[in-house]
C-alpha cells in the first residue's frame, strides 16, 4: 500500500513538473526541426499581406480598464469583451491593439468571438512592454506561448491563469515596447555600458548605422522570431514603436532642446534577414507633433531628405509628415496609436474643447489622410474612456490613489474612449436639457427672492436646478458656494454673504456664464503661478479670507518655439515668450446634454427652460480632490500644495445687491467604491462608423 501511494504521487509530480515546464515557462525541446514554417501574415513592400492579398489595418486599442477598478486588477468579464467586440466589429474595424499581454478573458472572448462566425473576426496586434533586452524578451515569449493556447501561470500575482485558446490564427503581428521617452534612449545608448554596439542574428541584423538601443530592439526581435519559428514553425511580422519625438528625424540643437527630440529610432536600422519571411513594419504614435518640424531639421538631415522635402505637401494634416514617413520607409507603416479628447478642457494653447461629434471628426479626418497617404493601418486610442489615465495639468489636484472611481472630466487623457462611462447604473439620473425630468422635492436645497434652487451629484459632477420666475437668460444672478471652512470671503461686487464663499457662480446668458473662484483657494495660481509670471506665488500670499474673486483656470502648455537666430541673445524675451498660458475652464457652455436628443453637446454645462436653469459643476471645478468620499482641497498655503480635506456638505445660495445671502447646506455622503455607470457609445463612435461601414 505504501509502495502504490508513493508511486501515485511520484506520477502527480511527474505530470505537475511536465504541465509546468510546458505552460508555465519558455523551455521546449523541438521534436520537429525539419518542419516546415507557417506564415499567414507577412509585410510586402509597404503592405501587410494575408493570404496574398494586402490588408489594410483598421483598429482600435483596448485596455483592461473600467469606473472603480484598476486596469492591473483585469477585471473585465469575458461577457463584457464579447459585448464591446460586437460594436467594434460593427463599427467597421478589423483589428485590437493590446499594448501589453492581457488576462484570460480577454484571449478566451476573442477565440469565442472569432470561433462563432468565419464571416465576423476581428484580428489582434498584439504589444508587450519592457526597458531592457531581458525584459522584452521575456514578456514576447510569454505573449507568443499565450497567443498559441501553451500558457498558465500558477503562481502568479492574480492567483492560478490559465491561457488555453488559440488565437494565433487571428494575431496580425508583435510591437514592442511602449512609447519610450528621449531620455531612457539617450540613456541606454551612452550610459550603459554593457549595450551591444552591433549585432548578426539569425532572423534580425542591426545596420552599420544602428544606435546601442536600435541594436538591443534587433536582439529582441531576433530572439522573439526565433522563439516562436522554432517552438510553434510559424512566423508572424515585428516591429516596435516609435513618435515624432524618437523618430528618425534630427533637430537642430536649439529646437531639439525646446521639443525634447534628442533620440532617434529608425526601423530601417532593424534589417530581417532572408530566414525571416513574415518581415518587419514601422510603428509611430501619434500624439506628440512640431507643426514646423521641417524647419527644425539640421543642415545634413535636410540635404539628406532634399528630394522628399522639396515636393513635400505641408497643408495637410501633420504638415506633411505622413507623406515623409511613406516615402523613407522600405515597409509597411503603422500608426499604432492616435486620437483626441472629449473632455471640456485642453492642454495646450491654440487647442480648444472638442464635442464628441467633433472628436469623432477629428479622427475620421486623420484616418482618412493617413489611408489616402499609403499607411498600412491606423489604430486609435482608445476604445473605452479610462478613468486612471492623469493629465499633467489637473493631475495635482485629484487623489492620485482613487482616479477611477470618478469621472474627471477636466482631464484630457479621460476623454479619448470612442465609449463612455455614463452616470448611473442605467441611465443618467438626470441631464442637462431645461427641463425637470429626473428632479423631484427631494432634491430641494433652497429658495430665495421666489427661486428655488435643487441640487444632486453623480460621478461627473454636481448638478444645480434653478427655478422661479427670475431665472430666465437676461436676468443676472449670482450663487455663493462654500466648499471649505477654512477660507472663502462674505462679500462680493457689493452683495453680502451668510457664510464665506469660496466661489461665486454667475449666470449671465448663455454665452457668458462662468464660476469664479476665490484667489486663495485658487488651485492653479497656487501651482503654476511661477511657471506663468515668474514669480513665487508664496512671496505674496493671499489673506485666508481674501475677497477677491477670478476666472476658474486650467494651465495649458505654451508651444512657442524660439528661432534658431535668436535662442542666444533673447534670453529674457524667451523666457517670457515660454510662459506657461492659462484657459478659462470655468466659462461654462450652454447646450443639451441629453445623449439622446439630436441636439447633444458634450460640453454642455447648463441650459435655459422655462423660468429655469440647469447646471452641471464637474467636482474639478470645485476643487474636489476625490468627490468619491467626499475630500475636498484643504488650504493649498498652508499644505505648500493639494491636500484633502473631508466634508460632509457644502453651502449654496443666491445673493443680490440687497440685503444679506443665506446659504443653505447640500448634504453629501459620496459613494465609497460602489461606482454606477452605464456604457454609451459616444457620437465619434457612430462618425467612425460611417467612415469605415463604408
């Protein structure tokens, strides 16, 4: 008996030991050496071929990510990738981009979406991430095992996974890395010296001309290739990405200083060598641009490029630079990544808020050109809204810990998603279309000189409903709010206050309206007073209960670039003419924000009815630092910057140029980690659609 029980469990290690080593590393030993080689994708020319005919790359890249849950939680459903294939499919696209290896239910919904229909699939470009040659070659290898059904993960941080669908069929190509910034390749290419200076593999070679980094990207295109032609005797394109400020381009000194753009990748540097028959392609993200960069350019680099340059059509989109890409590449270009913003505010000056519609023909535009210009695909990012994503510019002023379980919609980086993330579990509790519909006298805060005022809150913002005779576009009023105790000021242009205000809301028309903020609780001014003037905003502090009052501002990136001639002897005048600008975010907009009227704006913020206002405040606006839990901005001088505060209501009134204002409390509870939306496709999702249904 002993003797069977010990050789039962010799055999459940035996099978234990074989099921990890097969699924759960790289090691294999290759029973077939002599079989021949599959390839169902390969570049020809400047084309991705399938099955012998060129395929143009229509797509959209997926992230992990949703309202309450961390993008590294994977916690999408297979149902609900299943759900958002059906509309990218309908939408006319053919193809997912994942930036890094994703969770099972994403490869076990593509194999079940793709299984289903022979006539309905959606290819897959698959991505993985890393900074070093061991890095990247380990996460490839794994991504190649994954994609072929030959992977589980025992031990990993998310517990047991187990990827057993093949989905290789459908996987168009492998891009490595992410988009790298100019200083990790300037770093890498000098300051590490064990990078290999040349290299001759058996699939890949890196050129004469070839930098340490280009050389390392070779080495790990090299071993991916051979990895999966040894193990799976099949081959598939590979490329790695790279932008317009690592691209193959060389500034002049002065203006690669003012642009960052100091390092080069060039994908003609990665040579495949005759064994590699899927081939290679160049990858560009697309989000960072020099309108002028062919004046930029250095003596040699414009000699070199002389017979582009001169018949180079500069009025199109990117001034030319898509042209130029075409033109220098010997391969298939991708444009692996691209879009723009819903949100209602920039980030750069001479940028202006888009609608969604306006989103959708932004991208409809910049597809077009890109197609029109000979580009082999163009992916856009996003599919989904992420709520983790930070802009620079309102990052400071939110709990970095707690992004996803609100909607910020001051930030430009939420906003790129051809789908939304609506308030509500449903349907929007209410929406911004001068009317009463989704108010009741629950919702009763207030009332004053015959108005009435009822407030609610989502995960957008807080919504104000005003009522009464007044409230019509040619009557003024002013609404105090205190969002802390601890500033604020009890007057303004003459009107008194029951409590210290820390905004004064003016309604003044429709095209006039905006929200004031006092200057002490003014995040911007605390922190980018110094990049705008010069100057330190804590020399001159403004009094706790200061009583000066001014436009809600967002700072916004300068991109004035100083000529060449001049950098040298303007010294003064450059650093003026630099300066960080500011955008007046709290102008609000007036239009209909009901998604489902024919009328929808986006940035809608409020609408006139019938003696009645509707508002919507984003918790931004407000100074929220994580309206979830309701956290306010505490002093920003007495904390040398943003710091939360926890309140459990905020005051709001209407003032006039008699008497005292009284202000009366909005309760406010948050809603923890319990976040209720609902998807909506956005109006940029349905332009796509008649652009490529087409």
């Amino acid at each position: 008996m002993r003797k069977y029980f010990i050789a039962i469990v010799l055999v459940i290690a035996v099978v234990v030991g074989v099921f990890f080593v097969t699924f759960s590393t790289s090691f294999f030993i290759d029973l077939q050496p002599n079989a021949p080689i599959t390839v169902e994708f390969y570049a020809r020319g400047q084309d991705i071929m399938h099955q012998g005919e060129p395929l143009l790359l229509r797509g959209v890249e997926i992230t992990p990510s949703a309202p309450g849950r961390l993008a590294g939680d994977f916690s999408i459903g297979t149902d609900d990738y299943l759900r958002w294939f059906g509309h990218i499919y309908a939408m006319g696209a053919n193809t997912i981009y994942v930036s890094n290896v994703m969770d099972p239910a994403f490869y076990r919904a593509l194999y079940r979406f793709n299984s289903a229909d022979d006539d309905r699939q959606l290819l897959v470009l698959q991505g993985v991430h890393g900074d070093d040659y061991d890095s990247l070659t380990r996460e490839l290898k794994r991504a190649i095992d994954i994609i072929h059904g030959r992977r589980a993960h025992l031990l990993g941080s998310r517990g047991a996974e187990f990827f057993l669908w093949d989905i290789s069929p459908w996987v168009v190509g492998f891009l490595v890395g992410a988009e790298w910034e100019p200083d990790w390749i300037i770093y890498k290419n000098h300051f590490v010296p064990d990078m290999p200076q040349t290299f001759q593999g058996e699939f890949f070679s890196a050129s004469e001309e070839a930098n340490p980094f280009e050389v390392m990207l070779a080495r790990v295109m090299d071993s991916a290739t051979a990895y999966e032609t040894t193990r799976y005797k099949t081959q598939r394109p590979i490329g790695f990405i790279s932008s317009p400020i690592t691209d193959f381009l060389e500034y002049y000194w002065t203006y690669a200083s003012q642009l960052r753009k100091y390092a080069q990748l060039n994908a003609e540097h990665v040579i495949p060598t005759d064994a590699m028959t899927a081939g290679t392609f160049a990858a560009y993200r697309l989000f960072h641009f020099a309108d002028d960069f062919v004046d930029f350019l250095t003596p040699n680099q414009q000699q070199a490029l002389a017979p582009i340059l001169e018949n180079l059509d500069r009025s199109c989109l990117y001034y030319g630079y898509f042209d130029l890409l075409v033109q220098v590449h010997s391969m298939p270009v991708l444009a692996t990544g691209f879009g723009f913003s819903s949100a209602r505010a920039p980030q750069r000056e001479g940028q202006v808020p888009l609608t969604e519609y306006q989103q959708g023909q932004a991208l409809a535009n910049m597809v077009t050109q890109l197609e029109e210009r000979g580009w082999a695909g163009s992916i856009i990012s996003t599919w989904q809204d992420n709520w983790e994503r930070r802009t620079w510019n309102s990052a400071f002023m939110s709990n970095p810990w707690r992004y996803q379980y609100w909607h910020n919609l001051q930030s430009v980086a939420q906003g790129y998603g051809l789908m939304a993330f609506d308030p509500g579990a449903t349907r929007r509790p209410v929406v911004i279309d001068g009317t009463t519909r989704g108010w009741d006298e629950s919702h009763f805060v207030h009332t004053a000189d015959d108005i009435s005022i009822y407030a609610q809150y989502t995960t957008q913002g807080l919504y104000l409903l005003l009522r009464g005779e007044g409230v019509n576009p040619r009557k003024r009023l002013y609404l105090p709010i205190d969002v802390t105790p601890l500033s604020g000021t009890y007057a303004f242009n003459g009107m008194e206050f029951e409590r210290p205000a820390n905004f004064v809301l003016r309604l003044a028309g429709r095209n006039n309206t905006s929200l004031l903020v006092n200057r002490r609780y003014h995040s911007t001014y605390q922190r980018f007073y110094y990049e705008m003037t010069g100057r330190n905003p804590f020399v001159a502090v403004p009094p706790v209960w200061d009583s000066d009052f001014v436009p809600v501002t967002i700072a916004v990136q300068n991109p004035f670039i100083i000529a060449a001639e001049d950098f040298y002897y303007l010294a003064d005048e450059v650093r003026e003419m630099q300066r960080m600008q500011s955008w007046n975010t709290g102008r609000l907009t007036h239009g209909i924000g009901n998604p489902n009227s024919r009328r929808f704006n986006s940035l809608a913020d409020f609408f006139f009815g019938e003696d009645l206002v509707e508002i919507r405040l984003p918790w931004s606006l407000l100074n929220f630092y994580d309206p979830s839990v309701m956290q306010v901005h505490d002093d920003h001088f007495a904390h040398f910057g943003v710091q939360g505060l926890g309140i459990g209501e905020i005051y709001i009134g209407i003032a006039t140029q008699e008497g005292m204002a009284a202000m009366s409390p909005i309760v406010l509870r948050g809603w923890g980690n319990t976040v209720q939306t609902h998807e909506r496709l956005k109006q940029s999702y349905f332009v796509m659609q008649e652009l490529w249904g087409q």
